[in-house]
C-alpha cells in the first residue's frame, strides 16, 4: 500500500483524525461530487463524531478545500527540488498539470463539475494556488541564476504562470475535439517556455 504522509498540526505532529476525514473527502468527491460531501456524510464515512469534525473545520466546505490543498501538497510532491534552467522548469510544470488532471478527486471536477473547479480553484487565491505559486517562485528563481529564464520579480513571474497552466487545464476538455492531447501539450509548453525566455 502507497505511504501516505499525514497532514500536519500546527505544532509539526501528524493527526490521524484529520487524515480521516479528508480521506473521506476525498471519496465523497470522488463518488457524489462537491455537494455530495456533508458535515453528516463525513461522520459516517470517517466513523467519527459530528463534534470531532467540526473541531477541526467549521463546516463543509472548509473540508473540502483541505482536502484539495492535502492533493495537490502529494502532486508537489514529486518535485523535491526546485528547477534550475528554464527547460527543466517547462517539463515540471508540464508534468505537474498531466499529474494534476489525471489525480482522481481533481479529475472529476474537471470532467464533472467544473464549476465547483471554477470556484475552489479560480474565484480567489487559496490555500493551494499559494502553495503552488511557492513552488514555481523558487524555481523561476533558481532559473534566473542560470540565466536561462528572463529577469523579473519570481513572484510576479509565477503568478502569470500559474493563470496560463491554470487556464489550460480548465479548458483542455471544450477544446478536445480540436486540438489533440500531443498538440495540446505542445502549444502550452511552447506558451510557458515563450513567458520565461529571455
């Protein structure tokens, strides 16, 4: 069975309740979809108390978006290290959008509800965009002391990285029918790699 690391406490400790609940966010979405996840449904599920899950989040949507943060922490974490040229940069971010649509509980909101994708993901800056836009500033950073990505504030850079895979991945389904996969992949490498260059 895959090793799963446990969600961390404010005071650095794994808390296996947590992991519970999010464990069974992360089934509810993937079987009934965001509206499907409740605070009565959780408790079912996790076999855990009403009281317990509402110590921990105050309410369900709260849930969920932990439960997208602690999927998209497991995507980075395939990236240990930041990049350190452009080209290794265009290849992480192309590979973390093919992790990112083919993750079970990211892959049914965007095939089934991508209006709930729209509003956890889109409608404001959260806990997993942040997360990601870390990721990408340090290796824009690193990048830029290889010279091989433009000068410019890393954090600024990101931001306009993050929007053009974002918009990518949420529109990759209404485009199906005219552009395919390879193509697809090709024009937003060739998208990202042209926002870095010199």
């Amino acid at each position: 069975m895959e090793e799963r690391q446990l969600v961390e406490t404010p005071f650095g400790q794994p808390d296996a309740t947590r992991e519970k609940i999010l464990d069974a966010a992360d089934v509810l979405i993937r079987r009934r979809g965001i509206h499907g996840v409740t605070i009565a449904e959780l408790a079912r599920r996790s076999a855990l108390s009403r009281p317990t899950i509402y110590r921990n989040w105050s309410d369900a949507d709260d849930v969920v978006r932990s439960a997208l943060l602690r999927r998209v922490s497991r995507i980075l974490e395939a990236f240990p290290d930041p990049a350190q040229t452009r080209s290794r940069l265009v290849d992480d971010v192309l590979r973390f959008t093919a992790l990112f649509r083919t993750d079970a509980v990211y892959a049914r909101l965007l095939d089934d509800e991508p209006e709930a994708f729209t509003r956890y993901t889109l409608q404001r800056v959260g806990s997993s965009q942040r997360l990601i836009l870390r990721w990408l500033e340090a290796a824009i950073s690193a990048a830029q002391g290889d010279d091989s990505v433009r000068p410019g504030d890393p954090a600024h850079m990101s931001v306009m990285l993050l929007l053009v895979a974002q918009s990518a991945v949420l529109s990759h389904g209404t485009v199906a029918e005219l552009i395919d996969d390879d193509a697809w992949e090709h024009e937003l490498r060739a998208a990202i790699d042209g926002l870095l260059r010199p």
